[in-house]
C-alpha cells in the first residue's frame, strides 16, 4: 500500500547545509534489506533577487562596520516522498532560494554609473557564488537522502519527518553553511 508524505522546513535567513549521518534507529527508522534506495530529486528554484535602500534600518549594521551593501539569502526546504511497504520509494527535495541586497538610502537615486550601481554589481556577484552553492547543496542533499532511507522501513509519516530534520539539524546544514561564508 504506497503512502504519499509531504512537510516543509522552517524558513531560515541563511544559507543551509546538512550532513546527513547518524543512527537511522534513532530517528524512528528500522532496519529492512528489502528497502531499495529511493529515488531522490532535488530542485533549487532561485526567486528573483530583494532589492532595498534600507541597509541602515537592518541590524548588526554598525557592528558589521557600515557597509556600503551586503548581500543576504532566505531559503526553505520541503520535501514530497512515496511510500510503498514501509520503504521510502520516491522523495523530491525542493529548495527554494530568495536572495536580497541591501544598500544605503543615498544609493536609491539611480545617475548613471554611480556608486550605488557598482556596489549593487558587486552585490550581485555574491548572488553567483550562493547559485553555485546551493548547487553543490542540492547534490549532497541527494546524495545524503538516498543515504539516509536506503535499507531501511519507515514507520510512520512522523519517523520520516524527524530523520531528514535531525539530518538538517546534524550537521549537514552548518557544513554548507561554514562553506558558504
């Protein structure tokens, strides 16, 4: 009898990586040789980029020493999946990235090529480097959920939900993160 199970994560104002390792007891899984590895998708969608004059309203701005503008991404991730047996058969892993730049008031006077559209160009180079970030997270996030449910028996929707969170809490997010920064 297949089960169809869906969750999505908690949005967060970083970046996000996980390394999926650790006990699959202990997130509610068993055992099972029957279990096959579940075919893994993972999509990253990229949100088209926030764009705000306000970067001295944002906090930590005196402490990050004023900058002219600073680039910033909020991201979720949600996963879909089937069951069949107890065996997790199919999970999509979905990302969903929205990227924002903040810069300073006097900056929203647009004349040419001023400051403000330089800084807002090397602002847009960060936005490169997290595609490509969020890339490799996309592959080690498949890679570490194939892992994670290949031979082993779900017992519930709930036991699903706990092991891909406890992943994303162990470690796995915090390493993207380290390599991220």
């Amino acid at each position: 009898m297949a089960g169809r199970l869906s969750a999505l994560f908690i949005l967060l104002s970083v970046p996000v990586v996980v390394l999926l390792v650790g006990s699959a007891q202990a997130a509610g899984l068993t055992p099972d040789v029957r279990c096959q590895p579940p075919k893994v998708k993972v999509k990253t969608a990229f949100a088209r980029e926030k764009v705000s004059y306000d970067i001295e309203h944002q906090p930590g701005f005196v402490r990050a020493g004023k900058p002219l503008g600073w680039y910033r991404v909020r991201d979720r991730i949600g996963y879909e999946g089937k069951t069949a047996k107890g065996c997790v058969v199919e999970l999509l892993v979905r990302i969903k990235v929205q990227p924002e730049i903040a810069l300073r008031s006097g900056y929203k006077k647009k004349s040419g090529r001023c400051a403000g559209q330089i800084v807002l160009a090397h602002e847009r180079r960060h936005g490169k480097v997290a595609k490509a970030e969020y890339v490799k997270l996309a592959a080690l996030l498949k890679k570490a959920v194939r892992k994670l449910f290949a031979g082993v028996r779900v017992d519930s929707f709930d036991a699903v939900s706990a092991a891909i969170q406890a992943k994303l809490d162990g470690g796995t997010y915090a390493q993207f993160l380290k390599s991220y920064d």
